[in-house]
C-alpha cells in the first residue's frame, strides 16, 4: 500500500514531465523514433524519444503504463493479488512483456540490455535507485519518480513520458464524471455523515486490523468529501498502526463503516477473519447495513480508481436515507 500524500505533491506536479522541444537527434528524414523531449523527473532532466517504442517499466511503473493501454516489452514481477484484479486485455499485455526481475533493485540487467529498450519508466525505493540507477542510465534513457509522488501527478508523468496521454485524457473525464455523480447523488450523506475505513492485509499480525486513511480511502476523504479520519500534520498515516481485534467496539462511534471487498463483492481474504468476530457483528453500523463492502484493485492510476468509485457508488445506494 503506497502512501501518496501531500508532502512532495505539488513539487512532482512541477516534475511530472514539463515538456519541451529539444529538436532530433537523427539524421533528416524527420524520422519521429530519433527525435527527442526533454522531461523532468527525480533523476534529472532526461532526453526521452518523442515516440518511444521499447518501453521497459520498473517496480510500480509497470500497471499504470499498462492501464494506459501502454504494452511495455519488459516488466518487473507483479503480485499475483495485483494481476488477479487487472482487466483481461491488461493482464494479456502484462504477460507479454520478459520478465527482467523480481523487484526494482533485482532486475537482471543483461537481459534487460537485451530487450534494446529506447525508454525505461521507473518507481522504486531510493535504496534501489542507488543500486542500480545508474546503471540502467547507460542501457536506455531513465525517468525515475520517488515513492511519494501523488497518484494524479504520477499517472500525468507516465502518459507524458510513455506517450500514451490520449488514454490519460479519457480516464480523467471518467473520473470528473463519476466523482461529480457521487457528490450530487449523496449529497446529504457526504455532509452528515462520519464514516470510518478499515481494513487488513497479509502483513498484518493475527488478531490485528487498521484505520485506512491512505489508499482509496484518500480519494473518498480528498475528492469525494467523506468524513473519515485523517493522522495529524507531520505523523505516520493511521493505516500504520495495526489495532488489536479488541478495539474493533470503538468503531461504534461512527455512523458507517466501509471494508475491502474482492470483484465478487466478499470480504478479500485478509480481512474475513474481522467480520467473523462478534465483535464486528455487534457494531451499531454492521447490524443497521451501514457496514459497507468496497472494492479497491488500485490506487496509483485512474483505470483502478474509477472502478473503485463505481463500487463506492453502488455500495452509499445501499444506505438508508441516501439521498
């Protein structure tokens, strides 16, 4: 689960690809696979192909590139819960690509050289940048993003870079679109209503479970406008705190509760053993259906997103009093 808060929010909007006419690099049939843009990224301002062709994508890159209806010819391993939720034809493109490595600071470089990438997209820790950055610099043309890079300004980043920015501008009306339906259909409940989000993941010890301020829950709080909790200036995230089973009864203080749910609408996996407590059951919000089941494939990309507000629509319909 990726934090991508405020902090370097708006200095990314600035580096999430300024583009700029840098003229070709090749000889003068104005062949558009030798000329270049100049973006600017973590790593630098980087010259990158105007059309590139052989993209590899690195560590978190690799679903948002492909969300974009990108088909990149190397990819790092993706878990199998983060493949499992992806769109058929994603998954095919996914698929496709050589796999290079099992993570960002394993990525086996001579195969990679091998794929004779003309761009390489990379999000990984700043510890696996260290390690291999500058090597991959010397394979391809490198546009690295640092792990708190706001979602919205990651995904303008990839469609610039990737020049997929025709798929970006679909997303992104999807998403005006079924933000502005939510806000005018629940109006009353988004104004009156304290909500509360929570979850559990496979890292979690037993008999533990977390407040979700960070993930989806950040799109519900920030462009939805749902009351839910939020950590103080300057602390860890809630989500960073796993709570023991017994303070499940706390969460009686809110009016409706939302919980992970898998495509099929049931609890994902992780979670289950919470609705299984007599705790849970006996909260004010599961025995008036004010327990809501949603489902989040993603948080970094617009494609996840919009189907995570498709869910969250469809479960606030089940509320009493909605309107």
């Amino acid at each position: 689960m990726i934090r991508r808060g405020a902090p370097l929010a708006a200095a990314l909007m600035s580096a999430s690809l300024v583009l700029t006419a840098c003229g070709s690099d090749g000889d003068d049939t104005g062949d558009k696979a030798a000329e270049t843009r100049s973006v600017k990224a973590e790593n630098g301002t980087i010259k990158v192909p105007v059309d590139p062709r052989r993209i590899v994508t690195i560590g978190n890159t690799n679903l948002p590139f492909i969300d974009l209806g990108g088909e990149p010819v190397g990819v790092t391993e993706a878990s199998d819960s983060e493949l499992d939720v992806l769109p058929k034809e994603q998954r095919a493109a996914y698929e496709a690509a050589e796999i290079i490595g099992s993570s960002g600071g394993e990525v086996d470089l001579e195969k990679l050289a091998a794929l004779k990438p003309d761009l390489i997209l990379v999000q990984f820790s700043s510890d696996d940048w260290d390690k291999v950055g500058k090597r991959l610099e010397t394979i391809a043309p490198t546009v690295n993003w640092g792990l708190d890079t706001e979602w919205k300004a990651f995904a303008d980043a990839i469609a610039e870079a990737g020049n997929v920015a025709d798929a970006l501008s679909q997303q992104k009306a999807e998403f005006k679109e079924k933000v502005t339906k939510i806000q005018k259909t629940y109006s009353k409940t988004i104004n009156g209503t304290s909500f509360v989000d929570v979850s559990r993941g496979t890292w979690n010890d037993p008999g533990t479970f977390y407040i979700a301020d960070i993930g989806c829950s950040e799109i519900a709080r920030d462009d939805i406008g749902l009351d839910l909790p939020k950590t103080a200036e300057g602390k860890d995230p809630l989500a960073y705190e796993s709570l023991p089973f017994e303070q499940i009864s706390e969460l009686s203080e809110y009016d409706v509760i939302t919980y992970p749910v898998d495509a099929d609408g049931k609890p994902t996996e992780p979670f289950a053993p919470v609705v299984k407590t007599n705790t849970w059951k006996s909260l004010p919000a599961v025995r008036s259906d004010r327990a809501l089941g949603v489902f989040c494939p993603g948080n970094n990309s617009y494609g996840p997103v919009n189907q995570y507000l498709d869910s969250l629509d469809s479960a606030l319909a089940t509320l009493p009093g909605k309107q």
